[in-house]
C-alpha cells in the first residue's frame, strides 16, 4: 500500500508498479489538510489500464475505448474540484459484460442494482457524489 501521494506521484507509481508485474486493485481520492492526496493497494497482474481525473464525458469515452479492448471498469474514483466534477479508474483484462451509470438518484440507482442483480451482474464498485 502507498499513501498521501500527490496526483502526479501517484500516477508515476502506478507505472512504476506495473512495470514490476503488480496491479492496482484499489485507490482512494481524499482530502489531508486541504491537499488532494491518493492512496492505492496492489497485487499481481500486469492485465490493467488507468486513467486519471477524467471529465464526465471523457471518462465515459474511455470505458467505451477499454470495452473494446476487452478491459472492464473495477475501480471508480470520483471527486470534485474548481466546480468540475472528476473520476479516475483502473480497468481489468475481462471477456465478461459490464455495466457503468452515474448521476442516478437513491431509487434510479436502487432500481438500477435490482435490475442488474436479475441478470447476473453483481456490483463491484460505488461512489458517492456530494
């Protein structure tokens, strides 16, 4: 685990990491006396890509990008600065279907989960938005 990394170290570290054959598993985004700073945990497995503090629309682009590449979203990070609400993520090498929405209220999300559950998905990852 590494923490209380800038944006720009966590990323390096990130790459650092991959290169020695580890994944990104998890990461948090938060707060520490008024500095952004990013936290991540790590396993085997070189199958991964990353994107980091993508705009709504850009980072929708890119899950798009990765289904194609046969790469699924397995973790969210989303948080807010200078008004502009941002997300990051770490996609995974996977042949199986995903699903990925945002912006939905308590019942849009919770219809959204049953519906899905019905299927077969299970939810792997949440956010909330303030």
């Amino acid at each position: 685990m590494h923490r209380n990394l800038s944006q720009k170290d966590f990323e390096q570290k990130v790459r650092e990491l991959k290169a020695e054959g580890l994944q990104l598993v998890d990461f948090e985004v938060y707060f520490f006396n008024r500095k952004m700073r990013w936290a991540g945990v790590w396993r085997q497995g070189p199958n991964f890509e990353t994107a980091f503090g993508l705009s709504g629309s850009d980072f929708y682009k890119r899950i798009q990008k990765e289904r194609k590449r046969n790469y699924r979203l397995s973790e969210v990070e989303s948080w807010r600065a200078n008004g502009q609400q941002l997300y990051s993520g770490v996609w995974v090498l996977n042949l199986a279907p995903d699903k990925f929405n945002r912006n939905l209220n308590y019942c849009q999300f919770a219809s959204k989960v049953n519906g899905y559950s019905e299927d077969g998905y299970v939810l792997m990852d949440l956010e909330e938005q303030r």
